[in-house]
C-alpha cells in the first residue's frame, strides 16, 4: 500500500495533470457547449471508463514488469520521465496559436458515453501516460507493486471524474463563450507545458531511484 504521503503528492500531481486540455478535456467541452451540462457529465463518465481500461492494462503489464525485472522498471520509469518532458516540449511549441475547436453535431447520451470511451481508449497518448507518470510513484520496498498501482489508478479516475466533471458544469454554463475565449484558447498549451515538463524534471531526477 502506498504512504499516505506518497498518495498526497500523487493526488496533487494527477490534478495538476488533469486540468491540461487534453483530448478528453476537448471533447467533453465541446459536447458541454454543444448540448449542455447532462451530455458534457456523461461524456466525462465515458472518457473514464476508457480510462479504467488504461489502469488495468497499465497494473498487468507494469506488475509483469517490476516482478522480472527491478533495472527495466528503472528504464521504465526513466523513459517515462522524459516522454513528460517531451510532452512539455511539444505544448510550449504549440502555445499561443489558438487553433479553432470543431463544434460536433447534436447525438444521443448513449452515443455520447460510448464516443467518449472510444476517444480515450484509442488514444495512445492515454496508455503512454499511465506508463510515464504512474510508475513514478511506485515503490517495491513497499510490496504488493500491483495493489499501489491500482490504488495510484483508483486515485487518478476518481481525480479525473471530480476534474473533467468540473469542466463539463463550467463548460455548459457558459455555452459558446468558453469554446471562444482566446484567452483559454491560446494559455492551454503554456500551462500544458510548464505542467508537463516541471513533472518530468521532477521525475528524472527523484523518481529513477526507487525500483
């Protein structure tokens, strides 16, 4: 089991992660502004259940892993590391341009809980960021890597939900005036970055030692 010092620092550092306009965020924004409240909260329940399966392929592959090999679970975990910073790279590039969102077409909630999945679980950046940020946080002296990888996914959905939910209130308050705001617009991607590259740093120089 994880310490509960290592579950408060995960905790704030999976929301600062959350409030990044990834993907998931963009489209339960769009379909918040597009449809109103109840389609953003059950695109918000789809996204995460495309996020359970992420979690449970992140905990049988990295549990394989810790298990065979203390050194590849440091590769792992490295790797990881600077795929964050990478990310960083990539968001600061990207800032300021303040490229339109596409506005979808009406469709059911059905339709939209199942969408919403769909966007998160093919999405590979998802399944690489369980592999880089997760494994950070996991500590073999402690035992049972498998019960703290799924405590650390528990977190990180239940995050999620109070997060993105966040968004999808917001987001159908204020209809089109949120997806038009250059201002939310064009600082994503500086707050993206700065985010993502602080915890990179972060986890290059701490996080490597562990396993």
């Amino acid at each position: 089991m994880p310490e509960s010092s290592t579950l408060l620092v995960f905790l704030g550092a999976t929301l600062l992660l959350l409030v990044i306009p990834g993907p998931a965020v963009l489209y339960i924004v769009t379909r918040s502004v597009t449809q109103g409240r109840r389609a953003g909260l059950v695109s918000v329940l789809g996204i995460h259940l495309g996020s359970l399966v992420h979690v449970a392929a992140a905990v049988a592959g990295l549990s394989a892993l810790i298990a065979a090999s203390a050194t590849a679970f440091t590769i792992v975990k490295l790797a990881g590391a600077g795929y964050l910073i990478y990310l960083g790279i990539m968001a600061f590039r990207s800032a300021g341009k303040g490229e339109n969102i596409a506005r979808p077409e009406p469709m059911s909630t059905r339709r939209i809980f199942w969408q919403g999945a769909i966007v998160n679980i093919l999405n590979p950046k998802t399944a690489l960021f369980f592999l880089a940020f997760v494994p950070q946080f996991v500590d073999p002296a402690l035992g049972n890597t498998t019960l703290q990888l799924i405590v650390f996914g528990g977190v990180f959905i239940g995050a999620g939900l109070i997060s993105d939910g966040t968004y999808a209130i917001v987001a159908g308050a204020a209809g089109a005036r949120f997806l038009d705001s250059d201002a939310w617009r064009r600082g994503r991607g500086y707050v993206a970055g700065t985010i993502y590259t602080g915890l990179g740093l972060a986890a290059a120089f701490t996080g490597g030692t562990k396993a």
